[in-house]
C-alpha cells in the first residue's frame, strides 16, 4: 500500500500508542485508540514533501530542538516532511531536523 495516496491518516508509535494532537498543539503517543485528535489530513505540497494537518486545523511543524507541535497556521520548511516507507512496511517522517521519533 502506497501512503503517498492518502488523504489522511493515524499515526502509531514504536510504543504501540497512537499520536494524537491536543487543542492547545501538543503532540503526544499517548492513546490506545484512534479518535479525531489522532487523525491528520495528509497534504501533498508541490515540492513532493508531505504536511499533516490536525484536526484543529493547525499544521504539524518541528522547532529548532526537533520537537513537534501542531500549532502552525501555514506550511513553510519547518511544516514539511519527507515520508519514507521502509522495507518493514512501516514509515517514517524526515524533517529539516531530521527523522522523527516518539519519546
């Protein structure tokens, strides 16, 4: 299955909890189910990267320590990814920060 294609998505951590997007930007793996907040609308940007928007309506970014948040109103470098789909048939995230991981 090719994830470019989707529309959107949850996201699952290595921790077995799904990623999830507070009100207030907070991006944590924290739940064992997927609800609304652990959905995010999946954007093709025209230079082949990827952006996830919450279901808040604020885009996800990652700050100058490599943390993320959902708390951006526009997309701009900080706010996209590059999608990689492993070999195991799981993905992963690369940043301008580099790759993504749960804490």
């Amino acid at each position: 299955v090719d994830v470019r294609s989707f529309k959107s998505l949850a996201l699952k951590s290595h921790h077995n909890r799904h990623v999830k997007a507070d009100i207030n930007g907070e991006i944590k793996a924290s739940s064992m189910n997927v609800g609304e907040q652990e959905k995010f609308d999946l954007v093709h940007n025209e230079d082949a990267s990827i952006s996830l928007r919450s279901c808040h309506g604020k885009y996800v970014s990652v700050d100058k320590m490599g943390d993320l948040c959902a708390s951006a109103t526009s997309i701009g470098d900080a706010e996209k990814f590059e999608l990689v789909c492993n070999d195991d048939g799981t993905i992963s995230f690369k940043s301008i920060r580099g790759f993504v991981s749960a804490q």
